[in-house]
C-alpha cells in the first residue's frame, strides 16, 4: 500500500517502512507524527484519488532526526562594477520514517 502526502508545499510518495527528508516539523527525535492531508492512497490496482483529499485517510511516520541539508553557496557579481555577494544556506530538514498507513483502499 501507498499513499501521496503533502507537506511543507511539496508532494511525497510513501510506503510502509520508507525514510523520507521532509522541510522541518515540530517534535523531538522519537516522536510521532500524523498526516492528513492525504491526496492518494492505492494498493495495486485499487487507487483513491482525493478531491483534494481522501477522506478519512491518514499516515503515521516516526521521526528519525533533525538534520540540515548541504550547504549552498549563491554567489552574485555585477561585471566591471567591482560588485560581489557570497552567501550560503542550509535548510532545515527532519527525517522520518512510515510507520503506518490509513486509507481508503
């Protein structure tokens, strides 16, 4: 069984078991976390596509750390202005796990 969740503006696939970097979400390391904002859910050839989402659907995942993602580095110059910029950034990110999956199908 799958589902398609949505979080922090973005779409993820999940099953049972797999580990997915996500923008940060408030816990602590160990902690639970449930989404409802569930836009499909399937398992062969049963899918359930939400309007926009399924109701009643629901995915636990587990959180596994709260960790950053590499550095990027955004250079800007303006040529023959004598014009430079360097910054860097590293976004936030918390690791979690599928714990359970809850749907329709």
């Amino acid at each position: 069984m799958y589902a398609v969740i949505e979080t922090g503006g973005k779409q993820y696939r999940v099953a049972k078991d797999d580990v997915i970097e996500v923008e940060k979400l408030p816990g602590e390391k160990g902690g639970q976390i449930a989404f409802d904002q569930v836009l499909m859910t399937g398992a062969g050839d049963a899918v359930i596509v939400g309007r926009p989402h399924v109701p009643g659907a629901k995915v636990t995942a587990e959180i596994v750390d709260q960790t950053k993602a590499p550095k990027i580095i955004v250079f800007k110059k303006l040529r023959r202005k004598n014009h430079r910029r360097k910054k860097g950034h590293r976004q936030n990110l918390t690791v979690l796990k599928i714990v359970d999956i809850q749907g329709a199908a």
